[in-house]
C-alpha cells in the first residue's frame, strides 16, 4: 500500500506539512532577539518600543486563539492553516520592506495574525489522526517544533542577517513561507475520512460541526476552572520564555559578558531552543506512559522558578546562563501538559476550540512580558547607547529576571491547584471500599 493510501503513513506526512508551517511561525515570532540591536538603529527604538515590536505578533495571535479553535472546529484543518500561513508571510514580506516603526508594528500584527491560527490546526490535526493516549506525546512534537524554530532563530538566522542584512533575510523567510502555504493547501487533509482513508483504530471520529454546536463547547470550556489554571501556567511560561529567549536573552549577554557579540550572545538564546525541541516530546512520552499529568507539571514548575532565580540574584558566569535557558526551554514540555489536561475533559469534537482556548490565555503573557521588562530595563538604562542600542545595567537585568522568577512561582501555585484537583477527582471517582 502506497504511503498516501495508508492512514499510519499519511498521518506523518500530513503532519511534516503542518510542522514545516508552524517551523516558519516560530521563526519569525523569535527572530526579534538576534534583529533587536538592528531593529534598534533602523527605528532609532527604546526598549519598550522594541517589546512592544516583539509583543505586536503576540497582540493579535493571543486573542486569535479562541478563533482559530472555532475555525480548525468549523471549517477545517487544511484551509485554516493554509490561509493563515500566506497571510503570515505577506506581514514577513511587509515587515522587511517597512520603512518606518508603525509600518513595521503593522507588519507584526500581519505576521502575528496569520500565525495564530497554525499551532492550534496543527494540534486538532493530532487530535483527528492519532489515538489519545498519543496525545500528549504529539503535542509534545508539536512543541519541539517550536523549539526547532527557535534554533533556526538564533545563531544560523544571526550568521544569514550578517551576511544579507536583516530585510533581505526577513524577505526570504515571507517568499518561503508563501509557497509553504500552497503546499499545505494541496498535502494537508481534516481525518482520515476526508482523505477517502479508513478510520484508524481508537481515533475519535471527527464531526462536522454547527456553529451553535461550537458556541455551546466553547462556553463550556471557559466555564471550567481548570481552563483558567492551565491558562496561567501557560500565561508565565510562554510569555517568559519568549521574552527570555526570543528578545532580551541576547542584548542581556552582549550587555553583561566582555568580549561577547551578538553571534556568540544568539548561541545561548540557541541552547534554550535546544531545551524546547528536547524537552517536550520527551516530557509527553513520559507523561503518556504514567498517565500522570500534573505532577509533571509541579515538578517542571519547582524547577523551572529555581532556575530563573539564579539570574535573578546574580550574574553567572556564562554556562549557567546557558544551562537555564536550556532548562527554562525544555520545562515548557512540562508545562504543556495542561493542553493534555484541558483536551481530555471535553470531546473530541471540542478538541480545538479547547486549546483555543488555553493557548489564547497562555500567548497572552507573551504579549504582556515583553512590555514588562522593557519598561523595566528602561528604568535603569545608563544613558549610554552602543551603535544606536541603549545599554542597561546588570541590576535592571536582575530585576527583570526577578519579575520571570515571579512568573514561575505563579505558575507553580496554578500546577499544584490542578494536581491537588486531578487527585480530589480521581479518589472521588474511586469506589467506596466494600462496595462490589
């Protein structure tokens, strides 16, 4: 049987398809840490005006997110993540020729726009082609993907933009993206049954849903405390780690460590990256073996609030430095999990909207961190600039560092209310003892 009439094998082609588009968005929502010290000189920008540049992708996908679970619900998978994947790479296109700061914002929010709609296709994909106790483990994959973008984000994107400048390399990055998404269009398909395939076993049958249909499941989701819980931990962790690894993680080692340039300083953003493509999938096989979820989620959060605090109280010598960002990338898996948590209290025909949901309340946070620290690292710039960047000092490093190791105990204390949940849950559905 030919790969493409075998739904075991087409699943992993579909999804190759799926991951190549959501590699670009990643991509491009971390390229602004190796562009910052450019990005600063092209539109003479503070640091608040650089976070608020980096945030503007997230101020349209966070609140996108409820939307692209109602389209990947609705009308499907293939046309979502299609058409989201052109207009993403029209704003690349647009952001390497913008002359001027609000052209560039624009550009974001374009960028941002299209983007937001591909992570959560590409998960209801998971959904619609895998078994659930797969889950956990795809979306697991999914993530490292973005881990994988992360990559591509740091040192390989510094050495292209030293070599082309950062508009030709941003232009190239929308042109592929283009062709990126007509490949979607023609490979990607909604189930197994809309590709003229047989049901895979144990996969929930996907239903085509009304409108009202999708409205009732979304309600629902929004009514459960656990969606709020999973929320804020993703709320701290993505917008954490994306403002860490994707924007002040590269000018906080150039600002810090003598002798360190923007190519070095992109190679510890990199190991960071690293930690989110190890980490996760690795993190979610686990959790699918045990079948525990929250208690990987507390212990993720131990750690990850410990990591973040050792930047906080001092500045490391630089392989520590690399050793938290590979740790801060790879507990995103743990995190994670509570796309798990959420996923399996609803149907499967509420898949997306679910995450929807949660991603949109997670991608908020990396919407509102970024402006956070920039205002913060404002509060303490020397006064100096360095080829048209502004310098800060080491304690407004720290103390922005302290506001991620806040971020972390918040997410700790939402990982322990939902095991302490999961637990309450499970001993209530245990029969009473005697009982036949």
């Amino acid at each position: 049987m030919r790969p493409l009439r075998n739904p075991g094998q087409r699943r992993w082609l579909v999804f190759a398809v799926l991951a190549g588009a959501f590699l670009l968005v990643n991509i491009h929502r971390l390229s602004t840490a190796v562009l910052a010290d450019r990005l600063a000189r092209s539109f003479d920008a503070t640091a608040a005006e650089l976070g608020t540049l980096h945030a503007a992708f997230f101020y349209v996908y966070a609140p996108l997110q409820i939307v692209a679970g109602v389209l990947a619900d609705r009308a499907g998978i293939r046309w979502t993540a299609a058409v989201g994947t052109v207009v993403m790479s029209i704003g690349g296109v647009l952001f390497a020729v913008a002359p001027l700061f609000p052209a560039a914002f624009a550009a974001r929010l374009l960028v941002g726009l299209g983007g937001s709609v591909v992570f959560i296709a590409t998960l209801r994909f998971c959904a619609n082609w895998f078994r659930p106790d797969e889950f956990a483990t795809m979306s697991g994959v999914t993530i490292a993907i973005a881990g994988l973008g992360g990559i591509i984000a740091t040192t390989p994107l510094a050495l292209l933009v030293e070599r082309t400048g950062w508009q030709t390399a941003m232009l190239g990055l929308g042109l592929i993206g283009l062709v990126m998404g007509v490949i979607v269009a023609v490979a990607a398909r909604d189930s197994p049954a809309d590709a003229g395939l047989p049901a895979i076993e144990g996969v929930p049958s996907a239903e085509t849903l009304s409108l009202s249909k999708v409205v009732t499941n979304a309600k629902r989701v929004l009514g459960g405390a656990d969606t709020w819980l999973v929320g804020i931990v993703l709320f701290c962790e993505i917008g954490v780690n994306l403002t860490v690894i994707g924007l002040w993680g590269v000018p906080y080692m150039v600002q810090n460590y003598p002798n360190v340039g923007v190519t070095e300083a992109s190679t510890y953003a990199l190991v960071g990256s690293v930690g989110l493509l190890l980490g996760p999938p690795l993190i979610g096989r686990l959790s699918d073996r045990l079948e525990r979820r929250t208690v990987l989620m507390v212990a993720g959060g131990v750690v990850y609030t410990a990591a973040f605090a050792v930047l906080a109280l001092g500045t490391p010598p630089k392989f520590v430095v690399g050793i938290v960002l590979f740790i801060a990338g790879a507990l995103g898996g743990a995190f994670a999990l509570g796309y798990a948590v959420v996923k399996e209290q609803h149907s499967a025909a509420a898949s997306g909207v679910a995450m929807g949901v949660v991603n949109g309340i997670g991608f908020s946070g990396a919407a509102v961190f970024p402006v956070a620290m920039g205002l913060v690292l404002d509060a303490y710039w020397t006064g100096e600039t360095v080829a048209g960047a502004r310098v800060y000092t080491e304690f407004g490093y720290q103390v922005a560092f302290g506001l991620a190791t806040l971020a972390g105990l918040v997410a700790l204390a939402c990982s322990l209310a939902l095991h302490r949940r999961a637990e309450s849950a499970t001993v209530a559905a245990e029969p009473a003892a005697g009982d036949d």
